[in-house]
C-alpha cells in the first residue's frame, strides 16, 4: 500500500479566459490580478507565489496572499510594463512554521499551558534549528524573526 505524503494542490488559476485555451490579454501597466486556491491534505500550512516571465525570458516571483476570505484562495497584483507574450506560473509549498504556530495558538486558547506545550515548543525550537542551518534560507529567517 502506497500513501501519498504532503501533497499540495494548485487549481482555480486564474487569469484565463473561456476555458483556457486562450491567453489572457492586457495592456502595457494594466494591473493584472493572479489568483489561485492552494491547499494541501490534513492541517498542512501553505504559501504561493506567481512567476511572471518576461516577454526576453527574464522572471520575477512575487508572493501571493490569502485573499482574505478565511479559505484556500491566494492573490497578487502584477503589472506588464512591456509589450510581447507575457506568461506566469504558480508555485505553492508548505509552511511548518505556519501550521506549528497556527496549533500552538490553538492550544494556548484552548488553556494549555506551559508543561503541556512542552512537546510543541520542542518541535518549534527544531523548526528554528533547521532553517537557521540552511544558509539559503536567509528569508525566511528574516520572517521568522520578525514574527518573534
């Protein structure tokens, strides 16, 4: 028996127009809205971003947000500054530090204290250790400790 672990799903992408088989079409510094609802299996915490390409090939990510709605819906506003065939692409991945401190929160609410978050601030600690041992993660540790 297989089991599937941690799979992320990408669906709802939008802009398309009719039923995708089309570009969709803007105009040079139109503000174009990106969107797509990104969830995974169980309580999984998950982020998105959108690379937009530029008609000479060159890209940039720009990080989608929760479209505010409390569901799995995430969007961004990009902005063509140039004429030419313009594509973008979504990609999603997990966030334990999210989910971590989303069930941490929970619990404290719930009136867990100290001792019976032991376990959980263990995990957290060891979330820590490991993004601050990969030295290409220097972004997300910034985020981290801004959200400390």
């Amino acid at each position: 028996m297989s089991a599937v672990v941690g799979r992320i799903v990408i669906e709802d992408v939008r802009p398309t127009v009719g039923t995708a088989e089309h570009p969709a079409k803007a105009v040079v510094g139109e503000a174009v809205r990106v969107s797509a609802t990104v969830w995974a299996e169980g309580t999984e915490a998950v982020a998105a971003a959108v690379e937009l390409r530029w008609p000479d090939g060159s890209s940039r990510r720009t990080r989608l947000r929760p479209d505010g709605d409390g569901g799995d819906g995430f969007a961004a506003v990009v902005v063509p500054d140039e004429p030419g065939v313009w594509t973008f692409r979504i990609d999603a991945w997990s966030e334990p530090w999210t989910a971590w401190e989303r069930s941490v929160r929970a619990k404290a609410a719930a009136g867990l204290g100290a001792p019976e978050l032991a376990n959980d601030f263990e995990i957290g600690a060891r979330l820590l250790e490991r993004v601050a041992a990969r030295p290409d993660r220097r972004a997300e540790r910034e985020a981290l400790l801004d959200r400390s």
